[in-house]
C-alpha cells in the first residue's frame, strides 16, 4: 500500500522564507519531473520524519495537489541536525525506477563470535532497479555462514523479485576479516599426526 502524504503548495522562496517555513513545523519541498512544470511546496516535519524511519520512497500527493511521486533527496544542515529541504520527483505506478535501500544484516557470523575475527559492514545501501510499485523498505544480506576471510557481495544476495541490483555485483556488502594481531593459525584445529610419521617414530623407539 503506498502512504498518502498531505502537501501545501507554497509561493514564498528565499533564505529568510525557508527559515519561517521551518520554524512552523514544516519543510520547505519541491515536486518536479515528466516534463512538467516545478511546484514549491511544503510538508509537515512530523511526516518527512515518518517517511525517513521507514525507509519509505513512493507517496502519494494529496491537499493541494495531487500526484505519485518517489522522495528523492533529503537535504540536511551543514551539522545533520535538522532537515532543510526535501525533492519530490513525479513517477507512475508502472515505471521502473532506480533508487538507493539500506542493507540489514541478519545472523551471526561464526567468524567474529571470536576474538580473533572482526565483521565489517561495508555497503550500507545498495543501488537497485524495481517497478515503482516494488520498491523493497530494505535489502537483507545474511552473514551466518561467514568465517574469517569470507565476504557477501552484491552478486550473492538474494533479491526481492523484480528487482535488480545496479551496484556492480562485485562490492563487497559484509566481510569477516582477522582481528589486528589475532594469530588466526592458531585458531584453526590443529591437523592430526600422520600414520606414517607415527610408525616412524614408533619404530626408532624400540631399536
């Protein structure tokens, strides 16, 4: 079900404008795209709050305007504390689209149960193309098989159906890799004597 958000549409621009948009609780917002024309418009905190949390990327467009659209960017202050501006690019149900999802790690990787191993969560997003209709909230890679010197990459995960990855599949996603100054041979169960050498040694004994 696609969340249905409500817009205002707003005619105030600059810097000082923005500030008081702000200040009442709202964002400044901008729809654009299909060859149409760009509308300014604004949109509560509280929803672009939700929408964020949620991973949330096709809305619907109610109030003064009506329309499907992805939320393509979010632009934050030069210290990330608050949301200065939100873009809205107008699409159709049918469309296929590319956007960017979070990855989640699921499981424990046996290699990093130890002190000898370390996991490392390299890409925490991933490029995908899906029908607009289809975008998955998150991507999961799953690490519970990973042992020291192993790694998940894009090419391994197992993907929603409809959707493809754009990210070449040869990045890494997740990788246990040996804790700094871990003796990893030492780790390792240790081979058993050989036979021969054993018969060997056996034989010297009794001579």
């Amino acid at each position: 079900m696609i969340e249905t958000i409500e817009v205002k549409k707003r005619d105030t621009k600059g810097s000082r404008a923005m500030i008081k948009i702000r200040e009442s609780g709202a964002i400044p917002a901008i729809l654009y795209g299909h060859g149409e024309d760009n509308v300014c418009l604004t949109v509560s905190l509280d929803t672009v709050n939700k929408l964020i949390k949620h991973g949330t990327k096709l809305v619907n467009l109610r109030g003064d305007i009506t329309d499907t659209a992805l939320l393509r960017a979010v632009q934050w202050s030069s210290m990330g504390d608050y949301i200065i501006h939100v873009d809205f690019a107008r699409v159709s149900q049918t469309e296929t689209v590319v956007v960017t999802v979070p990855v989640h790690l699921h499981g424990e990787a046996p290699g990093a149960m130890s002190a000898a191993g370390q996991l490392r969560f390299v890409s925490h997003e991933l490029s995908i193309r899906c029908p607009a209709v289809k975008i998955p909230e998150f991507i999961t890679c799953d690490i519970s098989h990973l042992q020291i010197g192993q790694a998940v990459h894009v090419n391994e995960l197992k993907l929603p159906e409809g959707v493809t990855p754009v990210t070449p599949g040869s990045i890494v996603v997740a990788q246990v890799i040996a804790a700094a100054g871990a003796d990893v041979e030492a780790t390792a169960p240790t081979a058993a004597e050989p036979e021969l050498i054993r018969k060997e040694k056996a034989t010297e004994a009794g001579a």
